[in-house]
C-alpha cells in the first residue's frame, strides 16, 4: 500500500467532504451522491486496515447537517443503517471495534440501538477501531467536558488548580483514543470545520481536491506518502534540520 511500511499514522480523521458537488457535476441527486460516498467509506476502512491504521475516524454527520433539507437527512440516516447492517460482518471478521462520537441523543432511538448493540458487539476487538463523529460539533465535545470538570469542582472532588490538559482530555466523548496524526479533508476545502477542536493541535493536515466519492487507492497512497515526508516536532526544534 504505502510506499514505505515505515512511519504509518497510528491514527487518521477524515473530513469527507464532496458528495454534494460530485452529485451535482453528474446532474444527480445530493442523495445519490451520498450512496457514493458510502462506497468510499467501505474502501478506505480497507485502505486503513491493509496499511496498519489502528485508528480511523470518520466525519460522517455535524450538528449543522441537521439544518439541511429533511428528505436529505432522511437519507443520510437510511444510508448509516445501510452501512451498519452491510459492514457489521466484516468488523467482526477483522476484530474492528465501532465506536460513535458526538450527541447521539440527537439521532432516533432505533439508529442508536443499532449503533449500541454494534459498538457492544465489538468492544472487545483490538485490531483496529472506526469511529463515526455523528452528530457531532468539536466545540459542544469541549462545553460537555467544560460541563462535567465544573460539576466535579462543584462536589468538591475536583480541585479547580488541578484542571490541566489531562483532565480536559479525560472528559471528552473518546478519551482513550490518541490525537489524530493526520487528519484528512476531500474536496480541497481548507477549513476544519468544528472537527476534533482540542485533538487536532499537533495534527498533520493533508487536503486534496479529489471529491470524496472518487477518492480510492491512489489518493489514500499519496496521503500515506506525504505524511511519511513530514518532520513533526510538535513545537520543538529538530536539532539535526537546523529548524
């Protein structure tokens, strides 16, 4: 897959970005375009798994998308429990676990118990871990967390001295996951997007103009290629570069 098994991200996000225009370029629905974009999702979970990503979240749903037109959002939600359904199997043939991020108070109930009695099913697996941000808004991730801190100092079990990143890092929706190495935008649009606000300070960003749906192979090679030619010294200097 990549050009170097060496320096592989642990951990990818990715803004998939471009089923919209795609769509429309071929004079087709947005929905349709969606469905594209869902058979992008199942290759780059293969991508992912065959190049040694332990970890790759997917931007599937913002809470902004809930202020697009309702037969589109209706069809966002057909499409997530099509994907469910269609790639529950291969998650536990790989031992992929399925995690969800983000306000799932907001989604209808039946999506949630699918999405629950999923993410149970494969808790246990540690080969690799998909995370869906459904519903999901960075800056809401970081008033929640700012929420339960306050409401620990408020019973005393919380010093307010002892708030530091840890403890910031330790109330968000996942934790245990480690910061994203590289975060990924289709389409060429250069902006985050309320995506991982407090995990992305030291993350690598990498966008491309190819639309989410035609995104395959080739792409994901070039993304893994780029990354490998970074130097990340997350603020330090690289005494060796000089820099």
């Amino acid at each position: 897959m990549p050009s170097s098994p060496d320096n592989i991200p642990a951990h990818i996000a990715i803004i998939m970005d471009g089923n919209g225009r795609w769509a429309r370029q071929r004079g087709l629905s947005r929905l349709k375009g969606h469905e594209a974009g869902a058979e992008t999702v199942r290759c780059v979970i293969r991508y992912c798994r065959d190049a040694g990503v332990k970890y790759l979240t997917l931007y599937a749903f913002s809470t902004e998308n809930w202020a697009r037109p309702p037969a589109e959002v209706l069809g966002l939600m057909s499409l997530l429990k099509k994907f469910l359904r269609d790639n529950e199997p291969e998650l536990h043939e790989h031992q992929v676990r399925l995690r969800v991020i983000g306000r799932r108070s907001d989604l209808e109930s039946a999506i949630v118990r699918k999405l629950e009695r999923v993410e149970r099913a494969t808790a246990a697996y540690t080969r690799g871990q998909l995370i869906l941000a459904l519903s999901y808004s960075g800056r809401t991730e970081l008033v929640q967390a700012t929420r339960a801190i306050a409401e620990e100092v408020k019973r005393g079990a919380l010093r307010p001295e002892a708030i530091d990143e840890a403890a910031i890092t330790a109330h968000l929706y996942a934790p245990d996951v480690p910061d994203p190495d590289l975060i990924v935008r289709t389409s060429g649009e250069m902006r985050i997007s309320n995506f991982l606000l407090w995990q992305c300070s030291y993350s690598e960003f990498y966008v491309t103009p190819v639309l989410w749906p035609d995104f395959r192979e080739p792409d994901f090679r070039a993304v893994l290629e780029a990354y490998q030619q970074r130097q990340r010294r997350y603020g330090r200097v690289d005494e060796k570069a000089g820099k």
